[in-house]
C-alpha cells in the first residue's frame, strides 16, 4: 500500500498537528525530500530527539524523521554549550550512517541543518524503549499493590519523585505490552549488535540503555544513541582504554545515563567491551522490574555509589521475575566484577536464544541480503514450519511487513505467496479489509508466474470467504474467468478447481454463459489427461444444480460420454453424476436416454479389474436402480401388471412369487409318516352319508382306490366350509418310533416304549387311542398333486375330533393301513438297514398310562409348526412328532440337519405351512 495513502489519515485529521510540525522544521532541507507527520516517540540523551512519522516524497516509501530543537539545550544548559550539544548529535548521525546491520538503526537520510533544528530520516519506528518501559513504571506507581524494589533511602526517594513526574513526564510513551517471545528476540538483537560492534565495528557503545534502543513498527529493536562510542585497542579487544567518568560538572545531556553506566568506569575511568554488557543486563533488569532501573541515582554520584553497594542483592530479590533459562547470564552481567560477565558472542548461545521461531525470525529480517533461491526456500518451508509457534502479534507486526515488501518481487512472489496464504486464511475479516485488502488487490492485477497463479487459484476459496462481494466481482472473478484462457495445463487444472470451489459465489448466469464453455474447452483439450479430467468431472458435479435442464442434457451428457479413462475415481465421479441426473426428477432423464445412452456406457465398467469392492458395489447399484425404473416403465407401458405373466424371479418379491394363487410348485413326496386310523367329523360324515359309500369318498377324499395298500394318504379338501375349528384335531394316536440303529442310544430293537398323554388333556377327556404310526410298506411315497401344500395350510385344522379312534391296525411295521398313512418326514425314520431288513418298532402307547421303566429318560417337548417338522428332514439320530413329549433312552436334540432336510425346510417355510401339534 502506498505511504501516501496509510498517512492520508493523519493528513486530514491531525491538521493542527501536522501545521505545528511544518512549523517546527520549516527552513531545514530535509522537508524537500519528506512529508513530515505527527510525533509519535522520542529518544536521545534525555530524550531530545522528536521522532515524527513521515514518508518519502520520491517513492512514497514509509519513514520517520528525527527533529532536535536547538531551543531546547539553550533552555537546559548556557547558550555556550549548545554547540557543543549540537556538535555531539550530528556526529552519532554520522557514527549510525557507517554501521550497517541489521541490528543498528538504519539512516534513510543524513542529518540535516539550519538555524533552528537538526533533522535526519530513517526507518519506521514505533517507539524507543525508554517511551515503553516509563508507560510501564507509570502504571506501576499507579498500582500500589505493586512495591518499588529501588534500594536504599536514597533510591526511595527517587522513587517518589518519578511517581510525581513519571505519568506527566513521558508525552510520547506508548501503551504496550511485551509477549515473552518479543522480550527473548529483542535481547538477543541487542546482543547481537553488541558483538557487530565490538567484534567487527571495534568500538565500546557505553550508553547502552532504554533512550538508546528503538522498537521499529515491525517489532525488531534497533541500538542507537552512538554519541558517546569509544575506539577500542584493535591489538587487544579484551584489554581496557580510559574514558571519562560521569561529572556533575558537565551537562547530563552530554553524558551517558549514569543508571546503566558500568561501576568501573565511574571508579576506575576505564572501560571495556564487558563495560557494554553490564549495561545490557541492566536494560534486561528493568524491563522485568516493570520499567524502572535497579539503580536510580537521579544524576548524582553519591547516590550512585550508595546504590552500587546493593546492587547483588537487588539483582537477587529481582531474579525469580526473570525466565530460568535468562537468570543466570543476567545475574552474571550485572554483576560488578568485570571479569565475571560474559561477552557477546557468548551470551548469544545461551539455551534461552534457541528456538526454532526465533531462527524463522532472525532470517526473516536479513532476507533481502539472500538470494532468490535461499528466500524462496524459506518462505515455502521454514517460515511455515514456524509461524504455528510464533504470537499473532508478530505475525501482523514482524512477518507481514516482509512479505508484502516481496509482493513485488515477481521472482520470488510464488513462494512469498505461500505464507499469504496461511495469513488469509487465519485472518478475521477486519484484519483482511484494513491489512491485507489492497495488496492482495495488487496480486490479482501484476502479472503472475505459473506456480503463483496456481497458488492463488488453489485458495481462492479462501480468499473469497473474507473479500467483500463488491470486491469478488470486480478483481476476483476477471481473474479466475481469464485463468481459463491460460496456455499451460497446470493454470487451466487449477482454475477448473477454483470454479468447483467457489461455485456459490458465481451467479448462474456466468456458470452458464462463462464457466460451462471454457470448462468443456478444456476438456477437450485434455481429454486424455486423468487429472485434468477428473477436476473437469468434480467441477461438473458441483456446479450442475445451478444450470438450466436444457443445458445439462445438451452439454454435460455429451461430455459424460467422451470419457474413456477407465480410472476407478473417474469411473465414480462419472457414475455419481448419472446417479445424481437419475434421482433428481428435475434433469428429466428418460429411460430411452438411459437405455441408449447411459446404461451402454456404464456397463462395461462392471468387469472393470481396478474397481474395489465398495465401488463395484455402487455402480451395480445404480445399475440395478435404472433398470428396475425402465422395468416399471415398459410394463406400464404395455399394460402387463395385471396379467399372470411371470416376472424375473429377482424382480418380484417373496410373497408374491409363493403365492397360492399362482404358484407352479413341482410335485414332491410327503417322507415316511403312517396314521393308521383318524376320526371323522360330523361334517366329513354327512358327506359320506352323501356321497353314497364310504369307499367312494375314500377314492374322491385320497385319489385313489380304497382298495389300494397306500388309499389311505392324507388329501385335504377345502370342501367344508361350515367345518368348526374345534373339528381341526387329531385325537391321540399310538405311534411307533423306530430307532436309527441297534447301536443307538437306548435304541434296542423290540424294546417298547411308555405311552404319555398330553398335558393339555384333563382327566375327564382321557381317551386310548390304538393308532399305529409305522413307514409304509409299499416303499416310497407316490406323488401328490401339487396343490397339496396349499390344501395342507388350510385343511389340516379341520382333522381334529374328540370321537374315540378306532385301530385299524396295530400290528408290526407296514401291516394295515390307516386314515393317514404318511404326514412328514419328522415322525418316523425309514427302518431299512443296510441290507433292506426291516428293523423292529418299539412301541409308544399314549394311552395315559406311564411306563415307570428305568432305562427310559423323559426328552424335552418338542412344539414345532407342520413346516417345521416336516423341513426337520432324515435326521441321523432319531425323528419326532411334532407337539408330543417323547420318552426315548438317548435322546439328542441338538442333531445337526441334513441337506434334504434343509432343502425340504425351504420349501414348507416359504409355502407358510402351519399343522397344529394335536391335543392328548
């Protein structure tokens, strides 16, 4: 930002101050090359220099100009002396203008002279130590909480008089506060200066103290006040050379500040380099003393002694304030044994110097003495590794003035870009508007290398977020539309990315008019580019909400078919898409459109070797979705939902595709069950009575002949309907268990078995039953129609009675026959061993009477539904009847099934087949 536009301010609304400051130096030269403002610090041997801001006439370039009235030494001292005073000014001007580091402060324009005034320029500067640390001491004494730690009677009085004059005194002090890290960079910059001096310039500072030190407005301390510098012996730098010791009988002005001044150059008149660094520690003591000296002699020697004698003390009582790892270096420099303090070079390697925020910002202040390659791979890498660790305050203060100084600098503007970045993004948005704005402004107009206009692309995003709108429209977007017009594939990449990202904040008219063309002409370009086409993809996906219908299936359908990289992510964002035009009624695609044009492109993809699981997952779910949506579209279309047709099995639901009304079921066999004798309701007997012969209604109830050994299987007919439920019984019938093997548990052939009524049935309903279940004799069952598993669901509620069974036939295995001769597979075992012999039946009698025999263990009841019993299947162990509580030696219940059982169980359990257990 220009100078002339940051002090515009001050201009307008400090119109008395400025005329008061032209005032003051009108007739001095150095206003034909600066516009002066206002006074912002001073510094100086009792603070005699007024440092106004200012600027640059040439290049705007911002400033601060040093002004000494001459008035005032002839206030203070006899007119004799000012020339004196005068004299000792300009040549600290002219001792600054020859030291050139970073750390000593930096001469814009030599000092300049007239009758009235001395002027020089140099840089920035926010304020001298001396004007920060007298707002501390003055808020100390305003704190009475806070005791002054000054020794001796003396000191205390000099307390008391500051604490009088102190609040009124310092017109320029400035209202801040020191961050830990602040103080720790500060006092390595001033030792840092101390060793440029005494190692390369050769010469012993002596006035080493607040007045002397100044805060630039990028935070860096700067040493000056060269007034009083000594030569040193250039043989020996260690060795001492006389000086003068500080006198009543000169004017203060003239003479180093006697609270910092090493004690043997008041008692010995000699000085050395390590004179310098007990000044330094002295500076470091009063910064933690809330501003005041440890020493406060008010000008005078005598107190100066007197306070010197307790100066270990003091330097004691104040050590807990300082930081563990500053403690000892600084007890040991204000220490009064010269030899005790150590030097610069020295202090500097201390552990409280090393820190890696520290180092990012030792060489952000000499990075425009590296080269384009050094400054390039420190903002890209070590100045972001460090800015997480260092205060925010340093970074608007120390870091942001260096990088918007590179803005410039197009050679190295990619990589400074890096931290602008990170800057935007942390920024609140009145940091961006007042501090950031109008150089990022800058950035969008300059000419721009690749890598930097990628890098604004890429975080464009971010930049939107704090710009005002006004402002996204009139610099951003001019810029984003022309990165399209780019010759290189990395802009036009990056810039089809800003689009996918900023979406929201381009109006509908530009994504039709301006985005969507210069997208699809990159795409065309790149089309064999997965990258490319991949963000071309995502920008699509993104921004097809805010386009018309038309458009969407005029253009973006015809792109979506030019894709022919076979990458799973392309893949996915091309499918996504379909998905996204498929479920969004809106986009109105048909299912010609996808019959035709999109399921013949995505097809292929499902024997695509590189798609993992999920994504195969997916797009066979999209494909499934499609053509469930054309499926229901042609049969409405045809007019085919009500008609018998049968559908793809995997298109129609469970319930309907085992429905009775149009089940197709292959005829199967009911397995070995044998019910030699049921009794007949008074329903079914009325029929009988109708039908004119009970062998006529066995041929019609069974299908087949009463004569035949196998007449008597079980054929429900729905031909009752006036059948009460209480006519759906089975009365108790006696039944035979046969034992899978002779080795079985408890299984011995011909052994009979107790006989158990229900436990529903109560003593007044107690009723024998001589019913003989036994497999049956003519092999295999014949099959039945297949109507029979839907006759069996409905009808077999309606075979129970509460008439006494008559016994057809008890006799052994497979003589006789009965009213149902088979009814599942779960009843009865098939008694042919391995050589075709019939093994014996043991029989149960559930006759109420109960077998007290030992050998017989009683099993859990098992009370299974028809289906269940019937899918139990051949197992290999024992069969059961379902409802009944069996007594059998052996019993296991946890058999496992076998695959005709299971496949036997499928088909009852779908078909809903329900036989009540019977009642004993």
């Amino acid at each position: 930002m220009p100078a002339g536009t940051m002090f515009a301010k001050f201009k307008s609304t400090n119109v008395a101050a400025s005329s008061s400051t032209q005032n003051v130096a009108d007739g001095n030269p150095i206003t034909q090359y600066f516009e002066i403002g206002k006074p912002v610090a001073c510094a100086g041997p009792e603070l005699i220099w007024r440092i106004h801001d200012a600027y640059r006439k040439s290049d705007n370039k911002e400033c601060s100009v040093f002004i000494f009235e001459k008035k005032v030494a002839e206030k203070l001292h006899k007119p004799r002396r000012k020339e004196t005073i005068t004299e000792l000014l300009k040549s600290s001007v002219k001792t600054l203008e020859r030291f050139r580091h970073p750390r000593i402060l930096q001469i814009y324009h030599t000092v300049e002279e007239n009758a009235d005034t001395l002027a020089f320029a140099s840089e920035p500067i926010f304020a001298s130590l001396s004007n920060v640390l007298a707002f501390h001491e003055s808020k100390t004494y305003e704190n009475p909480n806070v005791p002054p730690t000054a020794g001796g009677t003396a000191g205390a009085g000099q307390a008391q008089a500051a604490a009088n004059t102190l609040p009124q005194r310092p017109a320029h002090a400035k209202e801040y506060n020191f961050l830990d890290m602040e103080l720790k960079y500060g006092f390595l910059q001033l030792t840092e200066a101390l060793a440029y001096l005494h190692y390369s310039g050769h010469v012993i500072h002596r006035n080493v103290c607040p007045s002397s030190i100044l805060i630039t407005k990028r935070g860096i301390w700067k040493l000056a006040g060269m007034e009083y510098v000594e030569r040193m012996n250039e043989n020996d730098l260690n060795s001492s050379i006389p000086c003068p010791p500080w006198s009543n009988r000169v004017s203060k002005m003239a003479q180093p500040n006697l609270d910092f001044m090493a004690p043997e150059t008041q008692s010995t008149s000699k000085c050395s380099l390590l004179s310098d660094m007990f000044s330094l520690g002295m500076v470091i003591c009063a910064v933690f003393n809330s501003g005041r000296p440890l020493i406060q002699a008010g000008n005078s020697t005598s107190n100066y002694a007197k306070q010197m004698e307790s100066l270990d003390d003091l330097v004691h009582k104040l050590m807990p304030r300082l930081p563990i790892a500053l403690q000892e270096a600084t007890s040991r420099m204000a220490s009064r044994d010269a030899t005790a303090r150590p030097t610069a070079q020295l202090l500097q390697l201390i552990k409280y110097f090393i820190d890696p925020a520290i180092s990012a910002l030792k060489f952000l202040d000499v990075v425009n003495m590296k080269d384009t390659q050094q400054k390039s791979q420190f903002y890209k890498t070590t100045l972001i590794e460090a800015m997480p660790l260092i205060p925010r305050k340093l970074w608007w203060q120390n870091i942001w003035p260096m990088l918007k100084s590179e803005i410039n600098n197009n050679e190295v503007l990619a990589a400074v870009l890096q931290p602008v970045m990170l800057f935007v993004q942390e920024a609140t948005h009145t940091e961006y508007d007042n501090l950031m704005s109008a150089t990022m402004k800058v950035v969008y107009n300059t000419p721009k290398s690749i890598q930097a206009s990628v890098t604004i692309l890429e975080n464009l995003h971010l930049i939107i977020e704090k710009t005002k709108p006004e402002d996204v429209t009139t610099d951003i977007m001019p810029m984003l539309f022309c990165s399209f017009d780019g010759s290189t594939i990395q802009v036009q990449s990056a810039a089809v990315v800003a689009v996918a990202n900023v979406f929201d904040s381009i109006d509908e008219l530009s994504i039709r008019r301006m985005v969507l063309p210069k997208v699809k002409l990159v795409f065309e370009k790149n089309i064999t580019d997965p990258k490319i086409v991949q963000n071309v993809l995502m920008c699509i996906e993104r921004v097809m909400d805010r386009m018309e219908r038309a458009q969407v299936m005029d253009e973006v359908l015809p792109l979506l078919a030019n894709v022919r990289i076979p990458d799973p992510d392309i893949i996915m964002r091309t499918v996504r898409i379909y998905h996204k035009l498929f479920v969004d009624k809106t986009y109105g695609l048909t299912v010609e459109t996808m019959a035709t044009n999109v399921l013949p492109l995505l097809i292929p993809h499902t024997v695509n070797p590189a798609l993992n699981f999920e994504q195969y997952c997916y797009l066979l779910e999209v494909l499934q979705q499609m053509l469930e949506a054309i499926d229901r579209q042609q049969r409405n279309k045809l007019k085919l939902d009500n008609l018998s047709m049968a559908s793809p099995e995997r298109h129609r639901t469970l319930r309907h595709q085992f429905s009775t009304d149009n089940m197709n079921a292959p005829p199967f066999n009911i397995p070995n069950l044998r019910i030699d004798q049921r009794k007949t309701s008074s329903a079914e007997d009325m029929a009988r009575k109708n039908s004119g012969g009970s062998g006529m209604l066995g041929g019609w109830w069974f299908g087949c002949s009463p004569s035949s050994p196998d007449s008597n299987f079980l054929r429900v007919g729905n031909v009752f309907p006036n059948r009460r439920l209480s006519d759906n019984t089975l009365m108790t019938p006696k039944i035979r268990i046969a034992p899978s093997c002779a080795s079985s548990p408890g299984g011995t052939p011909g052994s009979g078995l107790p006989t158990r009524r229900h436990s529903s049935i109560g003593p007044q309903e107690r009723r024998g039953s001589t019913i003989n279940l036994s497999p049956p004799t003519g092999g295999s069952m014949p099959n039945t129609s297949s109507s029979v598993p839907f006759l069996l669901s409905s009808s077999m509620q309606s075979i129970r009675s509460r008439r006494q069974s008559t016994v057809l036939s008890s006799g052994p295995l497979g003589s006789g026959s009965g009213i149902l001769q088979q009814l599942g597979s779960g009843m009865v075992r098939q008694l042919t061993s391995v050589s075709g012999t019939v093994s014996p039946v043991p029989l149960l009698r559930v006759n109420g009477t109960r077998n007290s025999n030992s050998n017989v263990r009683k099993c859990p009841s098992l009370n299974i539904t028809f289906s269940q019993y019937y899918n139990s299947g051949y197992q290999s162990g024992y069969n059961y009847q379902p409802g009944f509580n069996y007594y059998q030696s052996g019993y296991n219940p946890n058999q496992s099934l076998s695959n005709q059982s299971l496949n036997n169980m499928r088909k009852l359990r779908s078909m809903n087949l329900n036989l009540n257990p019977p009642r004993f």
